[in-house]
C-alpha cells in the first residue's frame, strides 16, 4: 500500500474530478500518487523543479515526467493538478506558466497544507476565472475551478529578482527565481563562509548553489578555478545560470540528487547545505554530503560549510576525516572545515 503525503490523500479521495481527464501535474509534488491518478487518467504528465522527485517519478513508463523551469510548449493537458508549493510567488508563477500553456476551459485542481498558506489560491485565481474549496481533511485543503480568462503569454525572464551584493571589495549581481533559497537577499551564514574562505585552487564544487552567490563570489575572486554548481531544484540551477551570465563567468551547472551527477575528482567541497525539505526540516541530504564527501575529494581535497550552530554536524565530519576544525562561528552560523 503506497504511503502518500496528506495533500496527495485529499487528492486521492477526489479521484471522480480527475477521470478521462489529461491531467498537469506541478508544484511540491514529494510522492508517487501520479502513478495511482495514471489509472484514473487518459494521461498524466508531471511537471516537477525537484531533481528528486524527476529521478524517483521518470523511470515509470505510465506516467511523463519533466524536470526543468519552463514547460515545453507541446503539453498535451486538460487539466491541471497544482501542489502548493512553500513560496507563494512560486504558485503564482507556476499558475500563470501552465494557464498560459494550456488556455481558457483548463480545468484546475489545488491540493496544499493549510499552513503553506494555499488558502492564497482563492484571491490568486479570481482573475482567472472561478474556484472554490471542495473537500477539508488531514489540514490540507482541495480546490476545483475553471480557467476562463488564461494569460496571454508567460515570460521566466520577467520573473527574476536582481540584486546587488558587495562583499570584500567585489559587487555581485545576483538573479533569483520565486521559491529559490537566497531569493532577493543575501544570506547571512552564506557571507560568514564567504569570509572565511581558504585559498581556492582546481575543480571546486558550490553543493546546493541556490541563487549563484557562493558560486559567483568564489569565481570572481579565484578566477583560475574549474567552477562546478549543483543543486536539487531547477530553478535554482536557472537563476545560479543566469547569476553566472551577469557576472561575465563561466562554470558548469546542473542538477544533482547529494552526488547523484557529481564527478569525483574534487579539490574543494564549499557549500551553504540545505536543511529544509517542503515545509518539514530535514537534514538527510547534508549528512550524506559529508558522509560520502570522500569519495569525491582528491588526495588532499577540503571541504568547507556553513551551518546553523545548533545542528550536529561536526561528529559526522571528525567521524569521515578524522577530525573538524571550526573556523568561525556567530550566534547564528558556524563554519566548518576539513581536509582529507
């Protein structure tokens, strides 16, 4: 019996509103409910920024799933199923990207946790046409409407924030998508690792590149190394690009599930690692970052992160390296760092 999150089961006890439908799967999808709406559905086609999600969704056959920031433009869909994602500007992007793609007359379907605030789809999609609240269970909330005023056209570009850093002497420009760690400001425990950088040389890998900003500043400032970014989501990947472009550099990248794509080969791990997953904490991802990290560090590779003080990374770090310096620390961050 498969084991879904709560809004896939107010989903799954909707299932009526779904059949003989092509339904358009985005938003926090986290489970494998659309291999159960496959058997309701003509189709379902999944739609997902989570890297995680992709790789656990795309190896079935019954159901299409894509991974990227902008859906193709051949979607063949009649209605759409909208996760609510955790950052609101997110759903209003997701919303005007799809209803743009698909038209007027596509049916729409919410599912979301009270406390993400999806009661926001109300006011979200009267400009669009009508929806109400359906169903209430497990503190979740399940919305049906009609789209019947679909934007003209949806444009990625027009829905970056720029911003300015300066730190040490060097300005960044840093472009950022909804729901993008690091979105529209500066990260405080990002610019405490930043200051305490060692000297930077070879194939230096930014874990969890968010917007681009640790990734730009040690490029800008360590201009002969091989600069290598990954992260889980794809707009993060989009907007870590796009950072890259408008500071002039040059660096690989690209999507990896911890160091599902990663090279070995490393000279330097330097990372502000996530510990959020949805709405829920999770630190599963950071301690396999540093559990596994030497397998991908050269001979005398480093590995350098920031942390929130509170968490107990540093015996997973002594347990691998067989030892933890604490470079600095804060009231709110530490940093920590390593060599093989």
């Amino acid at each position: 019996m498969a084991t879904y999150i709560a809004p896939s089961q107010i989903a799954e006890r909707q299932l009526e509103y779904f059949a003989q439908k092509r339904v358009l799967v985005i938003g926090e999808i986290e489970d494998q409910f659309p291999f159960e709406l496959s058997k309701h559905c003509d189709k379902v086609t999944v739609f997902t920024s989570n890297y995680i999600t992709y790789r656990m969704l795309s190896s079935s056959s019954k159901i299409t799933t894509l991974f990227g920031a902008s859906l193709p433009s051949d979607i063949d869909a009649d209605m759409i199923l909208l996760y609510w994602p955790k950052a609101k500007a997110e759903a209003q992007m997701l919303l005007e990207m799809a209803l743009a793609q698909l038209g007027n007359d596509t049916e729409i379907a919410v599912v979301g946790e009270n406390r993400s605030g999806v009661k926001s789809i109300e006011k979200m999609f009267k400009p669009y046409g009508p929806l109400n609240k359906y169903d209430s269970a497990r503190r979740c909330s399940f919305y049906w409407g009609m789209c019947q005023s679909a934007p003209e056209s949806f444009a990625l570009d027009s829905w970056f924030k720029h911003y300015q850093v300066e730190l040490n002497g060097l300005p960044i420009t840093v472009k950022s998508l909804p729901g993008v760690f690091s979105h529209g400001e500066f990260d405080g425990g990002s610019q405490l690792l930043l200051n305490n950088l060692p000297e930077l040389k070879g194939k230096v890998l930014d874990f969890g590149c968010g917007a681009g900003v640790i990734g730009a500043y040690m490029g800008l400032k360590y201009g002969n190394i091989e600069l290598h970014m990954c992260d889980i989501n794809a707009f993060a990947i989009e907007s870590s690009k796009q950072t890259l472009l408008a500071n002039n550099l040059k660096g690989q990248v690209f999507a990896s599930d911890v160091y599902s794509d990663v090279e070995p080969g490393l000279d330097f791990i330097v990372s502000n690692p996530p510990f959020h997953a949805g709405l829920d904490t999770s630190y599963s991802a950071t301690e396999t970052l540093l559990s596994d990290a030497l397998n991908y560090l050269t001979d005398d590779g480093q590995l350098m992160i920031v942390a929130n003080s509170f968490l107990k990374y540093p015996p997973i770090i002594e347990k691998q390296f067989g030892h933890c310096q604490t470079v600095d620390k804060n009231r709110k961050f530490a940093i920590y760092h390593a060599t093989k």
